[in-house]
C-alpha cells in the first residue's frame, strides 16, 4: 500500500491529562467517548500503568471517531497542548496534617507545571488534584500564566450533585433547575439558595425561609448531602470518579469548541464579592478557548456573602503557610 509522506501538525485541540489515577483516566475516557479532543496524551510517573491504560484506550478507538492517543512520562509529549488537566496528587498518610499534605501536592505541582508551560506556552490549566482551589492558586503562580487561563474544577461537581437531589424533590431533570455551589469546593462551600430556580420561579418566592435555619422544610440538609457526597462515595467505593470526569469533560468542551457555557470555576476573586484576599474560589463563569472571558457576579444575600468571604480568609491563611 502507499502511504502519504507524514505531515506533523501540532492540533489545535490537543489536550493533556497528568496523573492517570482513578480520576485522571475516567477524564481521559469520558473526553474520548466524547469526541471532544482530536489528541490526547497522557503523563503519568507509573510507565507500566500508562502503557496499559494507553493500550487499553486505544483498542477502543475502532468504535469511536478517531483521534491520537499517547502517553509518557516525557513531558515533551505534551508539546503544543490547548489544554492540561492535572489530576496528579498524593494521598493523605496516616498522621499527616492536612498541611503537611498541602505542602506535598504543591511540591507534586512544583514539579509538573514548569514542564507543560514548557512545552505548550499558551496552554490553558485546568486543575483537578485536590485541595483544588489552593492547588489552582499555586498553578497560577509557578506557570507565570494569566489568570484567566488557570482554572480550577472548583464546585462544577458539587452543583450538579446539587442540582441532581434538587431535581429528585422536585421531581425535575437536573437540566432544567438553575441552582449554584460557590465557594471552596468541600465542606465550606456556598449553597447560592437565593438562586435556585425552575423556569424563572424561585424556591425563595415560593418559601422565603429556603435554605436557612427557620426553614421547615429542611431543604438545607441538601447541602450537608452535597458535602457528605464526596466522603459518602470514598466510604463506599474507594473514590469518587464518574460525575467528576463528565465535569471535567464539559469543560473540556467548553474550551476546545468555545461554547462559552457558563460552568462553577475556581477562579481568582480578588475583588469579587468583597474578597480582599489573592485566593482562588468558585464562581459561575463564561468558558471559552481563552479560558475565563467573564465572571457571572450573582446578587448574594448577607449570609451567602459572609460564608463566601469566611472561606476566602481561611484559604489566604493557608496559602500564606505554603512553601513555594
Ligand atoms: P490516584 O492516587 O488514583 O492517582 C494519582 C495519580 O497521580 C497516580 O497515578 C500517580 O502516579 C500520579 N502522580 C503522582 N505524582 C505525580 C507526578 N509528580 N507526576 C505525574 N503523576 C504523578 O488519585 P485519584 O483518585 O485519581 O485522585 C487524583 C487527585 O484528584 C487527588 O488529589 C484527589 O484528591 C483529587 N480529586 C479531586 C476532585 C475534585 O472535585 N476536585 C474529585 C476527586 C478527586
């Protein structure tokens, strides 16, 4: 057979996904099935698991529209990426402080970053490794990168989770109810109750109280499901792994087709509702093929106000303890 001389191009949707975890490979498949990407490499510092994750993606692609799929632990694979997901992290150790842990996943970062802005200076950086709104702050710094292009997957996740048990009381598709996590994304995360509705109607106006201590009808313990949510599925099955990877993948989407969807980000709020502190929260944003073009600002109540500023100042505490 005759071949076509072999022309190398660098794609103009190449994505990157470091760390082939338990969340970094459902992101990879979930982006593949998706037909999103038209190259994918995969980084990881386990060779045997990436050879056997490569092959085993690749010998899917016959049912699938097709794409390029990689993977190494030379970052040079990487070069000429629109987008890295960074999924890499380690796991708390037992008597391990959580700053300790902080401490060990910015040196993890401090080892990553350098290398793919290396090799796709005009990448976009999308942080997934958890404490995720800390570990974007840190990205954003050792890239050098504009903010609007270091993103974090913040509370995406737990406002769909937040709108899925919405959906089962109201017995409403998820799709259809408007309703926001903000905030850190974990346990002080902003429930935006003012916020929720269906079709223009809002919960509030239908029970003023929605959401608050004087509510009868509870439906704050939603919250508390959100944020048990995550521990609730480690408890059960290890790891969290498929709504986190469909997350990621309409993110993903959002940038490489320049959807413009409004998604919860983390992004820097220095300045946004009051924040005064340089940390990365989540807040609803427009994504597009340069990153963050615009931050939604909703109108927030005192209270949500208040919990948004309180999770700022923690973070700014922390992030001050870090060594980097
Ligand atoms: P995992 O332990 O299964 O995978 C981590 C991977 O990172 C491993 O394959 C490991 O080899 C790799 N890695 C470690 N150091 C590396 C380095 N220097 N370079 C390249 N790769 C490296 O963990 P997981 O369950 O896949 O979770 C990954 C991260 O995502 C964790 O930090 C976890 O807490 C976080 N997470 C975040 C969310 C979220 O909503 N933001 C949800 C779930 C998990």
């Amino acid at each position: 057979m005759q071949t076509k001389a072999s022309v190398d191009t660098v794609s103009g949707t190449k994505v990157t996904v470091v760390g082939v975890g338990q969340v970094g490979i459902s992101i990879a498949f979930s982006i593949m099935t998706q037909g999103i990407a038209s190259e994918m490499t995969l980084v990881d510092v386990m060779e045997d698991k990436l050879k056997g994750e490569l092959m085993d993606l690749q010998h899917g692609l016959t049912f699938l529209d097709n794409m390029k799929i990689t993977a190494g632990s030379d970052y040079a694979l990487s070069a000429g990426s629109k987008l890295c997901i960074v999924t890499a992290g380690a796991q708390m150790r037992e008597g391990e402080s959580r700053l300790d842990l902080d401490q060990r996943n910015t040196n993890i970062l401090k080892d990553i970053i350098p290398k793919l802005v290396q090799y796709s200076p005009d990448t976009i950086l999308l942080i997934v490794s958890d404490p995720v709104d800390l570990l974007t702050y840190v990205a954003w710094k050792l890239s050098g990168l504009p903010k609007e292009r270091v993103i974090g997957s913040g509370t995406n996740v737990d406002s769909s989770r937040f709108r899925f048990l919405l959906s089962e009381r109201f017995d409403v598709a998820p799709t259809s109810i408007h309703g926001w996590i903000i905030g850190e994304h974990g346990d002080s995360s902003v429930p935006v109750w003012s916020g929720v509705d269906v079709a223009g109607v809002r919960l509030r106006d239908l029970n003023p109280a929605a959401g608050t201590s004087e509510d009868t009808e509870n439906w704050n313990s939603i919250h508390r499901q959100v944020i048990q949510s995550a521990y609730e599925i480690i408890r059960l099955k290890g790891y969290p792994s498929w709504a986190m990877a469909l997350s990621v993948s309409v993110l993903t989407r959002a940038i490489l087709n320049n959807t413009r969807n409004v998604y919860a980000v983390s992004t820097f709020v220095e300045g946004i509702h009051g924040v005064q502190y340089p940390v990365f929260l989540s807040v609803p944003c427009v994504l597009g093929e340069n990153g963050i073009t615009d931050v939604i600002q909703q109108t927030l109540t005192e209270d949500e106000l208040t919990q948004f500023q309180k999770s700022a100042a923690t973070l700014n505490e922390v992030q001050s303890n870090l060594v980097f």
